[in-house]
C-alpha cells in the first residue's frame, strides 16, 4: 500500500482501514471458493463410488414368498412349477433369479462406476449382440429363453441374465449375493456375502443355487 506522506494522520488510518477490509473480503472469497471446490469434489466421488445401499443393512427379507417365485414345488419333478422368474428389488440393488437350475440373486452394483443396472427383457437391441447369444445363458429351456438382463443407466453397460457383462465399459460381471429361505417361506438375502465374483474377461457362468427342492443352496461359489 502506497502512503501519501501529505495525508493527515485521520486521512492515513482510513486508507488502513479500508486496505484491511479489502484483505479481509478477500480472505472470505479464497475460503468459500476452497470450500465450494472440497464440498463439490466429495459429492463428484460419492456420485461416482455410491455406497451399495447407503446405511442400510446389509441383510434384508424379500416381501415376496419362495412359493410366489416358483410357484411352488412340483411334488411329482420336485421342480419350481413356475418355471423361469425374475424379481427385482431395486431399492435394495438386488435381482432374484429362478432359472431351471435353481434361485440366485444378482447384486445390482455395476462393475463400471457402481451405478445401478435396470433388468430389462431385451438387452441386446444396438448392442451388435444378437438374441440367441442372450438366449443361451442361464439354465433355462429353448421356450424360456428370453435375450433378458440388466443396462446400467450411467454410461450404457450391459449384462446377460447370469450377470456377464457383454456391452459398454463394465469390466467384469456383476456379482452373485447369498438368498437362502426363511422359516416362514420368504427370502433372505445378505449383500455382504458373495457367493460368486468373476475376474474381468470370466464368462463362466455360475453355478451356485439355492436349490427349489431342498431350498438348501449347493455351495458351489466361484472366486470367493
Ligand atoms: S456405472 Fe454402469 S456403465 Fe458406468
């Protein structure tokens, strides 16, 4: 600041004064512009790296029956009578599958950015993938097969029924959670147990099941 020496002495304590006030606006504007940034860049990261369900449990209990997915067991074949099935929870980012093998549930946390993907009955439309390639995943017989799975809304990846991902910038398939049956005929399924998590390029389809005649799983997890 430059002084005048021909001021006078009240003249001189104005020009402080008002140097000190500029520092001061100044100040205020470099620390809420920094807070603005910091503030900003956490929502960016939450928004790319979502927790998978918030703070909610990481077990929850489906509002649906075993009976009202299979449509019961077949006493005679010891089989679902509903044949194939897909419930999806999507406040709780899961998808419940029967297919001719037994129940499992897909975790929706796409592999990309963790958006959630939306199941949808034909996944393949512009992919270049054609229908029966969609078709032959999962256990199903040829007149259940449908080109079914799920399209992450974010940036366009998508996924077969038995979550391998065939499109977009998805790494690797989504992957495979815990359901079992409760004592009063209900599911529950825990986020926090994995029964199948494939490696990028991994097509393998997994075998795991909760089984619809003993409503017991098989064990058979993959990559945990
Ligand atoms: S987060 Fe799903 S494609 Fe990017």
């Amino acid at each position: 600041m430059a002084v005048n020496p021909y001021d006078t002495p009240r003249g001189r304590l104005r020009t402080r004064a008002e140097a000190t006030r500029r520092q001061f606006l100044m100040l205020m504007g470099t620390v809420g512009a920094l807070g603005a940034t910091v503030f900003g860049s956490i929502e960016i990261l939450k928004f790319m790296f979502p927790e998978v369900t918030g703070n909610a449990p990481a077990q929850f209990k489906t509002d649906f029956t075993f009976d009202e997915l299979t449509g019961g067991v077949d006493p005679q074949t010891k089989q679902a009578r509903a044949g194939v099935a897909v419930k999806s929870i999507t406040s709780k980012r899961v998808t419940v599958v029967l297919d001719d093998a037994g129940i499992y549930a897909v975790l929706l946390v796409c592999t990309h950015l963790g958006c959630t993907p939306n199941y949808g009955t034909d996944v393949t439309t512009g992919s270049g993938v054609k229908d029966d390639v969609a078709d032959a995943r999962g256990v199903r017989k040829p007149n259940e097969r449908i080109p079914n799975g799920w399209a992450c809304p974010c940036h366009g990846s998508r996924y077969f029924i038995d979550s391998t991902n065939f499109y977009g910038p998805a790494p690797r398939p989504m992957d495979w959670v815990d359901i079992q049956v409760t004592p009063d005929n209900h599911f529950v399924v825990d986020r926090s147990k994995y029964v199948a998590i494939r490696q990028p390029g991994d097509q393998t389809p997994p075998h795991w099941r909760l089984r619809v005649d003993t409503k017991k799983d098989n064990g058979k997890t993959l990559g945990v």
